[in-house]
C-alpha cells in the first residue's frame, strides 16, 4: 500500500507542468544511506518524469533504519544545489514519508530546520507504516498542520493543497 500511494501521489503532482522554470522535482530516498534517485534538472517533462518514478519504484527500501537527517543532508548539499537546477529565489517543498522512528531525531530536527531556514522549504511528513512516532514528524514538519497519515482520505489533496494551488484550491 505505501508505494502504491507514493506512486499515486507523484502521478498527481505531476500533474502539473514540468518545465525548467516552473515545476521540478528531486526524489531521495533514505533508509541505511540516503540517495538522490534523481535531481531537479534530470527531467524536464512530466512523461519522462512520471517514467522515471516508475523506474525507481521497485528500488525503494521501506525497511530498515530511518535515517531522515541523512537525507536532510543530502537534499541540502546535493539536490538544492544551483548547479543540478535549484532555484534561490523560489521556494522549495520537501515531503517525507516516514514512521517518525528517525534512528537520530536530534539530528533530524536540527538538519530539517536548517533547510527551512537556509532554502526557505516548507517541510511536509506523510506518516506510514503500523507504528507511527507523530513526536518525531513533528519535529521535522514546518508546522504541525505539514503532518498527515498515510490513512488519511484526504492527505494527498491537503499537501496537493497547501502546496501546489491557492487557498481557494486554484491552481
């Protein structure tokens, strides 16, 4: 069900067009190491973006440690890097799925507010999995009202929401 709804999710997203000066997306995942499955300027199209995810699907690793400020880290050294295509003067939206288990909550805590306050990120946690620690996704999120569950009806359309249309749900 969890990479069902990432899949579900992603092909949502990008719904929206996929294009150097519009939107573009990185994926990281992170279990025992963090990796750039792809950076902001690897595609620049949604088909081969949505290509790409499917490609990448059967490779992500839910188990496992839940090593989250790696991947903090690797998203602020790596993906928002101005050479693979990151932006300064747009705002970035990072969106985490996890159990909240973070093998080093301290440090996710503090590498989640650096990239906040370094590249002005807004921070969303999706909780997944059967034991769920809403204490450590808080600690990441940008605001409590970033964390949903995974179980939730309606926690694609509130991220979808919050980040990709105006408060009046237009894009």
């Amino acid at each position: 069900m969890f990479k069902k709804s990432i899949i579900e999710f992603v092909s949502k997203f990008t719904k929206f067009p996929v294009v150097p000066d519009r939107f573009k997306f990185g994926l990281v995942t992170f279990s025992f190491d963090a990796e750039v499955k792809f950076h902001q300027d690897s595609y620049t199209d949604n088909a081969t973006l949505l290509d790409a995810i499917d490609n990448v699907a059967s490779s992500i690793d839910c188990d496992g440690a839940s090593n989250a400020h790696a991947a903090f880290d690797v998203i602020g050294d790596v993906l928002f890097c101005e050479t693979r295509g990151e932006r300064k003067d747009v705002g970035k939206v990072i969106i985490l799925f996890s159990d909240g288990l973070f093998s080093n909550p301290v440090s996710a805590e503090i590498k989640a507010r650096t990239l906040k306050r370094d590249f002005y990120a807004s921070v969303y946690c999706v909780a997944t999995g059967q034991n769920i620690l809403h204490r450590g996704l808080l600690g990441v999120a940008s605001v409590p009202s970033h964390v949903s569950s995974i179980h939730e009806d309606d926690w694609m359309y509130r991220i979808l929401q919050g980040t990709m249309f105006d408060c009046d749900g237009t894009a």
